[in-house]
C-alpha cells in the first residue's frame, strides 16, 4: 500500500473523543490515521477508527498495539523508540501489515530501516504538547543531518509542525508530514487539510 503524505495522528480533547476528532480528520480529507490512545485501553477506539476509516477509504495504523492492529483489521502499527522493536511488531501484525518506528536520531532511522520498517516517524521538529516524554527537538538542522544519512525508508516528519513549516521541511527530503493538534483545533479543517496537501504538493 502507497503511503499518503499527510498522517493524522488523533487525540481526545475535553469535548470530542479520538473517533469524533478521527472523523472530522476524515471528513477534511485526511487519508492517512494513526490511533494514538496513550492512556487506557485502545481495543473500543481501535474499532471505531476502523469504522470510520472504511468508511472514507483511509489508512489506519495504531499506535503500539499490534495485536489490536491486526484484531479490528487496520492496516499497520506505530511502534515508539521505548516499545516493541519493528520486527516483533511486525511477526504480531503479520507481513502485509505497514510497520512505522519513531527515531529522533540518524542511528534510530537507520535501525528501523534495517529492521524492515515501512516508513520512521522522525521528530520532533519543535516543542510539542501533545507528546509525553519529548526527545530531544531536531529543527530543520536535524532533518537535514538525517537525510545526509541517506535512509531508505520514507521520513514521515513529526512534532509541532504548522502550515508555514512545510516548504522548508520538505526541501530536506522528507518523505511526509505528520500533525495532530494542527487539524484537531482547526476551526476550519477542511480548509487547512486542503492548504497543507496543496503545499505538499507544491514543494515535492
């Protein structure tokens, strides 16, 4: 399965869960979901995202569950530096399933490019409120050290990053975008999803 080159990765706000805020993603446009439930049990979202997602004809990943990945049927699974390593996710998930790794370091990258991910989530690119526990944050220079690294994986870029900051990441070679609370407190989300595909597609 082809990558998109936006990925929204959901979260629950005080008035809509991940579904409400999975929908609304959809209905703006997004193509490519990451359920990221950090606290809790993910099994009842995990469905509902899948719903929704048929529904739009979107990607579905999870974040850190590969067994919930493979139980409601998404596509793939999302594995964080502190969890289970790329190739054991994917012996859970099973071989056609997309296998994503977050790295903030050029050796992080190319590890999970060595371990057979489909794509790393690298970042962040600045400060982020919607992370736990934030690496270090990378910047432009950041990116650039680790396309000087050449991975051959796609670099799906993560963390803080708004409209204006696309051009330039793409310019070091990143593969993607990832944003969260960018579309989530859009007030106008199906505006700002076409603005940002729109400037993917500009700058690639």
């Amino acid at each position: 399965m082809k990558l998109e080159r936006l990925l929204y990765i959901s979260q629950q706000t005080a008035t809509a869960s991940h579904a409400d805020n999975i929908l609304a993603a959809c209905e703006a446009g997004c193509r490519w979901i990451q359920l990221r439930v950090k606290n809790g049990d993910a099994s009842a979202a995990a469905f509902q995202a899948m719903d929704i997602c048929r529904q739009y004809g979107a990607t579905l990943t999870i974040n850190d569950h590969p067994d919930i990945a493979k139980a409601v049927g998404a596509h793939g699974v999302h594995v964080g530096l502190q969890d289970m390593p790329v190739a054991e996710a994917r012996a859970i998930a099973g071989p056609q399933a997309i296998i994503g790794g977050t790295a903030n370091t050029p050796e992080d990258a190319l590890a999970h490019a060595a371990a057979g991910a489909d794509y790393v989530g690298y970042g962040p690119f600045r400060f982020t409120t919607t992370k736990e526990k934030l690496s270090p944050v990378l910047g432009l220079a950041g990116y650039n050290r680790l396309m000087a690294a050449r991975p051959n994986v796609p670099i799906i870029a993560i963390g803080g990053i708004l409209l204006t900051d696309i051009p330039a990441l793409l310019d070091t070679g990143v593969y993607g975008i990832a944003v969260s609370g960018l579309i989530t407190h859009a007030p106008d989300k199906k505006s700002l999803v076409q603005q940002i595909l729109d400037s993917i597609w500009t700058n690639s």
